[in-house]
C-alpha cells in the first residue's frame, strides 16, 4: 500500500469510530421540533422537501401557511393528491397589503385553530407552520399560545416552524434550529421571483 493509502485508511478508520460512537450516543427515539430562519433562501424549501420525505414513507402531514403570500405553490400543487397530505391557508393575502390589524388577527386565529387540532392529532406525524414566525411577530398570536400547543403535542410528532427572526422562546425549545444565511439574493439584483424556482 502507497503511503498515501495508508494515511487515508488511517484517516476513514478515525472517523468511522467517532460516527460511530455518535450514532451509538444517540438513543432517544421521538417527534422533534425543527426551526429553520434566517434571512437567507430555503425555508419553506427545506419544509417542504421534509414533507416530501415523511409523505414517501406513507406518514400523516399538515402543513399550515400562515402568510397566503404569492398563491401560487408548486411543492402544494404536486402534493396535493397525496390523502395524507393536509394543507390549510390563512385567508388573506399578504399583511403589509391588507393593512388590517383586526382582519389579519381573526385570519390568523382562524388558521391557528386548524394548527391547534393537527398539533393535537397524534396520527399526525409531522406538521409545518409555514411563516408562523411573522405572526408572532407582528401580534396575531402569542407566544404562550404557541408554546404550550407545540409543548403539549404528542411525543412522536415533529414540528417544522418556519420564517424569519423566529421568537427566541421557540429556538430556544427546538432540538435543531437552521439559520439560513443570506450570502446574495437575485430578487435584490432586480431578477423576478421564478415560478418553479422561487415558488
Ligand atoms: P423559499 O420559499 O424559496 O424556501 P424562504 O422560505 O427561505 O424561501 P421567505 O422569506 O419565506 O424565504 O421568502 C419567500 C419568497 O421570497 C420566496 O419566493 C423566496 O425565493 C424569496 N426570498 C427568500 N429569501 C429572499 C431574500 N433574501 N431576498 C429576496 N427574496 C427572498
Ligand atoms: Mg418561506
């Protein structure tokens, strides 16, 4: 053997015994809470590519888009057919263009409510609450509320919470938190959102 297969037999020997002790420390079994923010692309991205995920293993899914924002949805429309797929939409459009503090609110408690039944649902094997972060922020929902719904799910399901500058009460309590870090962004270089790509 040349030197350099010997140091790098060496090399994948060392790390094959600290993943393995990894995976061997990793014992607990149960739901996770899951929070991906930040200001850069790939949120509802990611979210959606980890209902894909449960879906293919024949899991129950709801997702809950908590900021209607551009209607249109590709990941929504192609897996819309799936019967283990529950989709519910706040009904309004995008906040700084309904300007309506009270409408926006019962919008949002609306929404909130099928969130509360599907975070309530033990058949449920993972639920999303897409944007659920701007909520928080701009006052339709408190933070109690939200803890205590997503505390108190049952011990298998996981929770997937998206949008920027999340509560730091929610990545706080989240076993992983993703911060998607905005290196550049087409939209700002003046290329239009794309559909396909961008929703
Ligand atoms: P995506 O849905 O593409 O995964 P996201 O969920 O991380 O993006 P949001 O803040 O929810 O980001 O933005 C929704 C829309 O704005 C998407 O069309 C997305 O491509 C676009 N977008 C995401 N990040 C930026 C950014 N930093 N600047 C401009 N537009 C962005
Ligand atoms: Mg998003």
């Amino acid at each position: 053997m040349s030197d350099r297969d010997t140091r790098h037999k060496q090399s994948m020997q060392k790390l094959k015994s600290h993943v393995d002790k990894k995976v061997a420390a990793a014992t607990e079994q149960r739901g996770l809470l899951l929070v991906f923010t930040g200001n850069g692309k790939g949120k509802t991205t990611a979210a959606w590519g980890t209902v894909t995920r449960a879906l293919g293993y024949g899991y129950r899914v709801g997702v809950v888009q908590f900021i209607k924002g551009m209607w249109e949805c590709g990941e929504r429309e192609r897996l819309a057919e799936d019967p283990n797929l529950e989709v519910a939409i706040m009904a309004t459009g995008f906040t700084w263009e309904t300007q309506n503090r009270e409408a926006d609110t019962r919008a949002c408690q609306a929404v909130w409510a099928e969130a509360e039944r599907m975070l309530a649902d033990p058949e449920v094997y993972l639920v999303v609450l897409d944007e659920i972060t701007y909520m928080l922020k701009f006052g339709y929902l408190d933070i109690a509320t939200v803890k205590r719904a997503i505390e108190q799910r049952p011990r298998e399901q996981t929770v997937i919470v998206t949008g920027r500058n999340a509560h730091r009460e929610l990545t706080a309590m989240a076993d992983t938190v993703t911060e998607m870090q905005e290196v550049r962004h087409a939209f700002n270089e003046g290329v239009q959102a794309r559909r396909g790509i961008d929703y």
